[in-house]
C-alpha cells in the first residue's frame, strides 16, 4: 500500500481508539446512558480498533477503506449516542471526511460520498417521523448539507491532488525515458566509436602488413639494381608508398584523437635536430616544384628542449608540406624564435610562410575541420585526406599552444604556432638558419658489418622475413627466421642468438605470450628482444616496454631505422663501423669513451652542456651510497615492489651519465621485479652492485676531470 494510503488508515484506526476511550470514561460527564451500554459501545470500538489494525495490510485497499468508513460511521453514532448530541455526530462525520481524505483516493471519495449521503438518509427519518428526542428536521437537515460540503470539498481536493500527482509522474516518467533516450544514444556513440577505433586499429595491421613487404621490396630493388630506368620506377613506388602511408598514419591519429588516446610524452630533444631533419626530409618536394626554402632562426633559442618531440615534429612537417601542396611558384619561408615566459620555459615559434594560393575568408572556419578541404573544386587534384591541418591544431591544443593564420586570397598564407617548452639547457643553439639540403639518391652502403652475430626474426608473413633478411643482407649478419611462436622457442632451444626480432600479431601464440613463454624457461637470458607491428597504436612504445621487450620497431620497417636498431642493440663488440656517416658527430668532449661511460650518449641528455653534465655526474656519485643500501635492503626483504623503483631509477640515472650497459642490466632487474621473478634477479644481483660500483668510481674520475677543466662550474 502506497504511503497516502497507509497514512489514512493509520490516523482513522487512532481515531477509533480515542473515540472508545472516550466513550468508556463519558459516565463522568454525561448520564445520558448507562454505564453498561457505554462500556459496550466503548467495547465494540475497540475492537473495531484492533479489527482494523490488524487488517490493515491484509486485506484489499478498497476492502479496508470500506471498513473504515463504516467503522467511521459506527462511531459517529455511538459518540452522539453517548453525549445526546447531534452536533457530536455531525462533528464526527466531518471530521472523518477530512481524515478519509488522506487516502488521496478520488475514486474512494466519490463511494464514501454515496455511502455517507445513504447513512444521513437512514439516519434522518426519526427526526421526519418525530421520533422522542430526535433532532428537529430543521436542525438535522442543516448539519446533513454541512457534513455532505465537508465530504464534498474533501473530494474536490482529493481529486486535484490526484491529479497534481498524476501530472508529476508523468513529467517524471517524460523525464525518465528522455534520460533514458539519451544514455541508449550516448552508449550507441560510444559504442560506434570504439567499432570504429577497432576498425582503424585492425585496418591498420592488414593495410601496413602487405605495404611493408611492397616497401621493403621496394627498397631491396632501390639498393640492388643498377638500371637507371628501374631504380626511377622504384622511386615512384617508394613515392606512392610513403603517401600511402602518411594516409593511413593521418586516419589513425584523427581517431586517436577523437576517441582520447592520443598522448602527450615529453622527451629531451635539440630544436636543430627537428628543424635539420625536417627541412632534409621535404627538401626534395621543394625541388621538384621550383620553389625556394628560406630558413631563419634566432640562434639564442636554448638548445635542448623537454617536449613531445613527436609531435612537434608532426606539427610543423603538417604545416611545412601544405604550403608545398598549395604554393605553384616563389617560396616558403619557415621563421623559428621563442619568448622567454619564466626562467624554464620559453615559448616555441614557428611560422611558415608561402606565396601560394591563398585562403578566402568564408574558408577560414573550415579549415581545421576533420576530412574538409577548402576550395575544393579549385584544389580537387592535390593529395592528402583533409586531416593535415585538423590533427595539427588538436596537436598544438593538447600541448597549451595556439596557432593562428594570416593569409590574402591569391598571394599566399602564413600559419604562426606557439607552443610552451620546458628548458633543459639555456646553451643557446647557435646559428642553424643555413640548413643541410637532402643529398640526391645514392647507392645505398651498409653502415655496419657484424658477420658473427646471430639474429633471429619471427614473423608468420612470409614476405616480412624477406624483406628482414634483405634489408640485413650486406651487413652479414646470420639471419634465421621462424613463422611462429612455437618455432621461434624451438629454435632459441638449439641455438643461441644474440638479438630477436619478434612479431605481435601472430595466429596461435601471439609475440606477447612467445616473448612469456621465453621468459619463463630462460631460453634468451640477457638478449635483446625486439617486437615488430603494424598496429600503429598510441603509446605503443611504452606498452611494448611493458610487456618486456627492449625496443618497438613499426611496420612497414624502413631499412634505415632497422639497421640503427639492430646496431644499437647487438654487443659491441661484434658491430664493425663501415659507413662515416654513421659515425657520431662531434661533440665538446673529444675524448675517447671510457670502457663504461660514453660520453658521447650522455652529451645527448645535457644538451652538449659539459656543466649540466658535471651536476648530473655529481648527483649521480652522492645518491651511490643510499641507492647501494636501498638495493640490498630491498634485496634482502625480497620486496619486489620497491626493488623494483629502485632499479629504475638506477636504469634512468646510468643513462643520463652514458652508462648504457648498467642501464640495461638495471631494466633487466627492473622487469624481473615487476615479474617477481626473484630467482633471475638472485643470479644476477651480485654482479648488478659490482658493474655499480665500477661506473660509480668512473664517475667519479669523470668528474674529478670536468672540475680541473672547467673549474667553478659547480655554481652553474
């Protein structure tokens, strides 16, 4: 029974119990009876009380409120009975309209109105026949209208509030399917949305499966031929290829970005290795159309940077190639320069500038929508998907920055991006206005030989472990591959390799659970591993390092990338340099590397800044003592959680001072304590805090040199 309901029916059953004691107790009052006939009637309605009590959930809503209003009426003629009053009986008829009325039941109210008009009417013939001490007819009748307005008025009311209640649960219930309408469409959207992100990540891995054996192909044919007329074909293919490829890369980083996992990862990096590789990298595109490329940059930009090199890179090759695409004649210019905000961050700029077609001015909202090109009956033959400039300036939002246009229809536009950047060094980087131009197509030369390593590639695409094994073909190395899982782990059982490149998406066993499989029978202790995929995902780098491989290398695989990887990633001691220009440029420190520190790798961290690395090597040498204990702490309590912090923080910090080899031993340490694998890290432990030690003493010496050379550089 609903709350109204059980509200009347609770005020009406207390009604009845006062109304009996009421009348047991009137002896003292009024004689009109005797003592008996008031105690019975006192009796009846306590048991109509009780009666009522007891039934009230028991029995039918209507059912009761009969009861009820029968009781009621029972009692109204008792209490004017006991007390020789009508006004008593017509008092209590009212009173039990107002308290009938909080059933809020207007179908209810309308049968009590009946019953009520029955009873008045059964009950006024004394009074018309002229019954002994019957009220006069007058009297009655009077008291009658008024009890029947009484019950009239409370039915009015009762049917308003109904109707009040019934409109508010409609407006609910409105409401209701309106929330309801709109959380089916929200889960529809997100549910499209993640179809969709499916779709482009599985679209992804089946359109760069088969563009990596057309590239990679491609390239063996690029370095192998020698007919002019072929390697002019493979050029086109190579042409044709990359678009492809840039298609893709576009689609796939809009729906990042739509469905919110696109990432922003800060990184160390020199703004003239970004400007120089970019300008190398579309230098050719400039040729091919006559245009001219003019670069200026203020050479007091600090020269070492923390941001999403990536991105930026991404930003401004966007803005670099649309002006190429929509400039026919004259030049580009690319301004770079910076505002200082506060003492370590500056403001990056850049602003290119073309002489091309122009932008009209009722294109200017359109221009960083998705999948929309401006003018695009005018430019219909030009390339690209209309992603281009939309990717860029959701970019340059997710990195605080803004970027604005200039331009007049018909003469040419100017895009100007601004982009906050952390300074890792104040060095400025010099003057880098005059940049390298890309050289024209050459014979490709291996830039290392390494006969005796042996490297096993794992792939269940035929045509990928061609092209590995050509891209590989002249430095010498000992190629082996296997189509799967199973075999790769049948292999590493008989033979022992120095580096695996492993595929992600395999039938049967994937690379993921391979590479597990490979961890828990030791079958590659301390070799590399290497995943190889086509699924261009966002913070795929950093899932990869996760799961336990050392590096990530995407799909289609260039030849370029592979060889510096596999260069990095081999023992020293087996790599032979042949090419010069792989050699390392030249840095301040023209010293040999020592045999645990490369000076040349930590420059790369310092911005070439020799005083930033005497700090560095500082901090490095005063935490030896409290990490050495933190390690043996942890070691002994076996708390992998914590050893597991403390390895890496050793990998980063041996990094940052060119110790790349601890760095590596400590990355071992630290995935083995994500793993719990205590046993690897007992094997190993002892020769971890030895190899420490030895880079921590040449540190020290490092240091001591630095001092002598550059002496107050401490205050720096």
């Amino acid at each position: 029974m609903n709350e109204d309901f059980y509200r009347g029916s609770k005020s009406g059953t207390l009604l009845f119990f006062v109304g009996s004691i009421i009348i047991i107790i009137s002896g003292a009052v009024n004689e009109a009876l005797t003592f008996p006939i008031r105690l019975s009637n006192g009796l009846i309605l306590l048991v109509l009380f009780l009666l009522m009590a007891f039934l009230q959930n028991r029995i039918k809503k209507l059912s009761y409120q009969i009861l009820q209003e029968l009781s009621f009426i029972a009692m109204a003629v008792m209490l004017g009975a006991v007390f020789d009053s009508t006004t008593m009986f017509f008092c209590t008829m009212a009173l039990h309209s107002v308290i009938m009325l909080m059933h809020i039941d207007s179908k209810f109210m309308r049968l009590q109105g009946k019953i009520m008009f029955a009873v008045l009417a059964l009950i006024s013939i004394p009074s018309f026949i002229g019954f002994p001490k019957a009220a006069e007819p007058l009297e009655y009748v009077t008291g009658a209208l008024s009890v029947m307005g009484v019950q009239w008025l409370c039915s009015i009311l009762a049917k308003s509030i109904e109707l009040r209640d019934r409109r508010n649960r409609e407006q609910e219930l409105s409401l209701d399917d309106l929330l309801k309408i709109v959380e089916d469409k929200c889960d529809e959207a997100r549910t499209a949305t993640k179809s969709k992100s499916d779709f482009l990540s599985n679209m992804s891995h089946e359109i760069r499966t088969p563009l990596n054996a057309v590239l990679g192909m491609n390239e063996l044919i690029l370095r192998e031929s020698n007919d002019d007329a072929i390697i002019g074909y493979a050029c086109n293919v190579e042409n044709s290829g990359r678009l492809l490829l840039s298609l893709i890369n576009d689609i796939l980083d809009f729906s990042k970005i739509e469905s919110g996992r696109m990432e922003i990862i800060p990184v160390r990096y020199q703004i003239t290795s970004v400007v120089n590789d970019i300008v190398n990298m579309l230098s050719r595109r400039f040729e091919e159309k006559g245009l001219a490329l003019n670069v200026k940059a203020d050479p007091s930009i600090p020269g070492c940077l923390l941001g999403d090199e990536v991105r930026i890179r991404q930003i401004l090759t966007n803005i670099m190639t649309n002006a190429v695409k929509y400039t026919d004649t004259g030049s580009v210019d690319l301004t770079v320069s910076y505002e200082k905000k506060s003492d370590d961050v500056i403001i990056l700029s850049f602003s290119v500038k073309d002489t091309g077609r122009g932008i009209r001015e009722e294109d200017r909202q359109k221009l960083f929508r998705g999948f929309t090109r401006v003018d695009e009956v005018k430019n219909r033959h030009i390339e690209g998907t209309g992603l281009g400039l939309s990717i860029t300036y959701q970019l340059v939002s997710m990195m605080s920055g803004t970027i604005d246009v200039n331009s007049v229809y018909g003469e040419g536009s100017e895009f100007i991006v601004k982009i906050p950047q952390k300074i890792i060094s104040s060095e400025p980087a010099g003057d880098f206005g005059t940049v390298t131009k890309a050289s024209p197509q050459h014979k490709y030369k291996e830039s290392f030989t390494a006969p005796d390593a042996c490297l096993l590639v794992t792939d269940d695409n035929k045509s990928n472990l061609q092209v590995v094994e050509g891209l590989l073909k002249l430095t010498k190395i000992q190629v082996d591959t296997a189509s799967s899982g199973a075999e790769c782990i049948n292999r590493l059982k008989e033979k022992k390799y120095h580096l695996l490149l492993l595929d992600h998406m395999m039938p049967g066993m994937d690379g993921v659970e391979t590479l597990r499989r490979i961890k828990e029978e030791n079958l590659a202790p301390d070799i590399p591993v290497v995943a190889l995929t086509a699924n261009a995902i966002s913070g795929a780098r950093d899932m990869y390092m996760e799961y336990g491989f050392e590096d990530y290398l995407p799909k289609p695989i260039s030849g370029n990338s592979l060889e510096k990887l596999v260069k990095k990633l081999l023992p020293p001691e087996l790599v032979h340099i042949t090419s010069e220009e792989e050699q390392l440029p030249e840095r301040k420190l023209t010293e040999a590397p020592a045999s645990l520190i490369d000076r040349n790798v930590a420059m790369t961290y310092c911005g070439d800044s020799e005083e930033l690395y005497m700090i560095i090597l500082q901090t490095y040498c005063d935490e030896y003592e409290e990490r050495v204990k933190k390690f043996h702490d942890f070691y002994e309590q076996k708390d992998m959680a914590n050893y597991r912090i403390v390895a890496h923080s050793l990998k980063s910090n041996s990094l940052n001072i060119g110790a790349e080899s601890l760095s590596a031993q400590a990355k071992a340490h630290e995935f083995a304590a994500r793993d719990e694998n205590f046993e690897t890290i007992s094997a190993d432990f002892h020769r971890l805090m030895e190899n420490y030690k030895a880079v921590a003493d040449e540190a020290r010496k490092i240091l001591a040199e630095l001092e002598e050379k550059l002496p107050g550089a401490e205050s720096f």
